[in-house]
C-alpha cells in the first residue's frame, strides 16, 4: 500500500514538472494567472528579474539617494490598486478636489 502512495506520488510530482516545463517553454505569462504566487513562478521559471513592483533594490540605502530628493512625498500602493484611485487621491491632496481636472 504504502509503495503505491510512493508511486503515485513520483509520478504525480513528475506530471507537476512536466506541466510546469511546458508552460515555461510555450506560455510563460500563464504564470501571472496563479494567484498570490504566480509572479514567481514566473520569475524562477523564466530566469527575468521580478517584476519591479516586487523588486527592493531601489529602496536600498546605496540606491535610494539617487532617485529619492529631500522633501519628496512617496506614495506605496498596493499593486492593481488601479491608476484611477491614484489620480483621485493625488488630485485630493493637491487641493482642488475636482475629478474633471485630471481629464
């Protein structure tokens, strides 16, 4: 019984890796369809660097100065959080509270 679970198991691990082989060679943006851990599988399978709202190295300390200035307001969103809500929030602080501006 216990060779079987075994076998099985072998076997269905070597079909995960066969599936993954596949869609690594034929449709690596499929990936991004997984959700919470597609991004990266796609980055390990494909050998490209993560996406760079997954990426730290520009808020390393070495980096930071080079984009960053004093007096800079740095907004963080949460990835998707969609480009609308941005400019709503943007045009808030800026004062005028009118959505038509931004059009």
């Amino acid at each position: 019984m216990l060779r079987v679970a075994l076998r099985f198991t072998a076997a269905a691990v070597a079909f995960v890796a066969v599936m993954i082989g596949c869609v690594r060679t034929l449709r690596p943006e499929l990936f991004f369809r997984i959700p919470k851990v597609g991004f990266i599988l796609w980055s390990r399978s494909t050998g490209y660097p993560m996406p760079p709202m997954f990426d730290t190295v520009q808020w390393r300390q070495e980096n930071f100065g080079k984009w960053a200035q004093d007096g800079d307001v740095i907004v963080g969103s949460m990835m998707k959080a969609g480009i609308t809500k941005e400019c709503i929030e943007i045009n808030n602080v800026s004062g005028s509270g009118n959505v038509q501006n931004l059009r």
